[in-house]
C-alpha cells in the first residue's frame, strides 16, 4: 500500500500536470475560444486543491521538524545522565544543609527586623505627636488643654501635617534600612554552586533554571531595595492611608479639635504604622522563603535523578541510545518521502 506522502505527492503532479497543460493549450493560437474558455475555468478550478495539497505538505514537514527537535532533546537528555550520575552527592548534601540554616537564620532576622521597625516607628510618631501637642494642648500653667479652637486650632492644623509627612518617610526609611540588612544576609547563599549543577542537565532543563533562577534574583533584588514601588497586593501607600485619619481630625469645620481625638489619632495611625511594616516584612520574607525552597527543592530533584540514573545498567544506555537512534532514521525516511523541493519544483 502506497503511504500517504507518496500519494500526497503523486495528486500534487498530477495537478501541476494538467495546470501545464492548461498553459499549452492557451498559447496555442490554434485552439477555439470555447476549449480555451473551458481551459481556463479548469485552471480555477485546480488552483484551490493546488494550494490545499502545498499547504498539507509545508505543515506535515513542520511538524515532522517538531518531531526530530523533540529526539534531539531526548538525546540531550541521555548525554546528561553520565554527567549527573558523577556529581559529588555529598557536596550537594552540604549545600542542602547550607541553605537550610541559612532560611532559618534569615527567618529570625526577618522576625527581628520586623518587631524593631514597628517599636522604632511608632516610638519616633509618639516622639513627633508630643512636640506638637505640648505645643498646642499645654496651657502657661502645664495643664492639658481639654480642646482647643480659633488661632491654636489654625496652628495646630499647620504643625500636624508636616509630622504626619514626616513620619511617613521616616518610616519608610526604617523599613528600607531592615530589609536590607536582611538582603544582606541572603546574598550570602551561594548562587553560583546551583548554576554549576544546572550546568550539568540537558540544554533544555539548563536553561528553564537560568531563567527561574534570574527571575527570583531580580524579584528579590527589586523589592527589597524599591520596596515602596513594589508594595503587597492590596496595601496601600502609608501617606495614602493615613490620610483619611488626619482629615477627620483636622477637617470638622468651626468646631474644637478635642484632647481625646488627638488620642484617638495618635493609636489609628500607630495601628496603620503596625499593618504597614507588618505587611511588607511578611510578604517580602514569604518571597525569600520560596526562593530558598526553591534551591533546596532544585537540589532534591537533583539527587533523585542522581540515585536512579546511577541504577541504570549499561544495557539500558544503550538500549535507550538504540531507540533515539532508530526514531531519528525513521523521522530522515520521511522527511525524504516528502521531498518537498521535487513537489514545489517539478521537472
């Protein structure tokens, strides 16, 4: 029985035969104008299955590219396995246990930093709000004022927002000092060992690492040191936050500004101080957590492919060589039936 490609390929001269014949019969001066009418409908006619048959040809050899990149990749693969089965397990062992300590002591430090930075900010807010208060709620007598309004309304209005801006950069500026010392910490994991066993994979497997592995670097490295351009989903900028606290102090027309809502200020933003560093410490060391596990998950996956290639028997490398070997004539035996430059130009 005839294969698909050698018939595919037999419609597709027959076509190109009779298209020729059409061209013949047309420049023949001799023919009436009814067969040269006739000649030319057929033209039409075939041109459709022409382009239908050359468009089934060009897509079957595509795919049958397709086919042989896949064998290359599987060959790939076979030449990596002796390169794996040799890596120094107990290097990778030492490594495994390396970046274990090191996410756990990063893990403290994170936990550290976070608590220091909420003490430092709503200290430094407790230090700032008293300046103004005593400014505006201390009588000549060193009593507290209960409220007050007109001029010391007016001035107290003043002195309060440059505090509350003030204490926003102040903030963000505790944060971006903790996280990087935390970066700091984490730079320490050695990068460069992951890349030499990535080295050793398939091209393929090789690269989708590098590029997994650039990508964490430069999403760590992008928000722990432009944290206030990357901040966590859904929270918002501290000064954006703030500011509907500050208008329901400030903004309540002719009325005194009371004692007790300067209170009442004071521990909703210390509240908001609170969610925002908590937040941004809590995402940005969830996103180092991954990352670490993602190296200790690298290295594990490393070692089981190492622990199964090394219990291969010779027999089964070359038997597995064989069956790429015999694949790849296979796929060249086709590629040459559809010997596509004899279709597209005929003799």
């Amino acid at each position: 029985m005839k294969s698909v490609i050698t018939r595919m390929n037999e419609y597709l001269r027959a076509f190109q035969e009779i298209n020729q014949s059409v061209e013949r019969l047309l420049i023949n001066e001799h023919n009436s104008p009814e067969i040269k009418h006739s000649a030319k409908s057929l033209r039409q006619s075939i041109q459709p299955c022409l382009e239908e048959l050359e468009e089934a040809a060009n897509r079957l050899k595509r795919l049958v590219t397709q086919c042989s990149d896949e064998l290359y990749l599987a060959e790939d693969v076979w030449l990596s396995k002796p390169r794996i089965s040799q890596a120094a397990k107990l290097e990778i062992w030492e490594q495994i246990g390396e970046i274990s300590g090191c996410l756990v002591k990063i893990d403290d430090l994170g936990r550290l930093c976070k608590k220091v930075a909420i003490k430092q900010a709503q200290n430094d807010w407790e230090t700032r709000l008293n300046l103004v208060t005593r400014k505006w709620f201390i009588d000549s007598g060193g009593k507290q004022k209960k409220g007050i309004g007109w001029q010391e309304k007016e001035g107290f209005i003043k002195d309060i927002h440059p505090s509350v801006e003030h204490q926003v950069r102040e903030t963000n500026q505790i944060i971006e000092n903790a996280l990087a010392t935390i970066y700091g910490k984490l730079t320490t994991v050695d990068i460069e060992k992951i890349q030499y066993y990535s080295n050793l994979l398939s091209q393929q497997e090789k690269a989708e690492v590098a590029k997994q592995l650039d990508l964490m670097i430069r999403k760590i490295e992008t928000n722990f040191n432009q944290f206030t351009e990357n901040l966590p989903n859904g929270l918002l900028r501290l000064s954006t936050a703030v500011k509907p606290d500050v208008k329901t102090l400030v903004d309540n027309g002719w009325g005194d500004i009371y004692w007790k809502d300067v209170v009442e200020f004071k521990h909703k933003i210390n509240l908001k101080i609170f969610y925002y560093v908590t937040a941004i410490f809590d995402d940005r060391m969830k996103l180092v957590t991954q990352a670490i596990e993602q190296a200790i998950a690298f290295y594990n996956d490393f070692l089981e492919r190492q622990e199964r290639y090394q219990q291969e028997t010779p027999e089964q490398r070359v038997a597995e060589k064989a069956w790429i070997d015999q694949q790849r004539h296979q796929l060249n035996h086709i590629q040459l039936q559809l010997d596509i430059e004899t279709i597209f130009n005929p003799n």
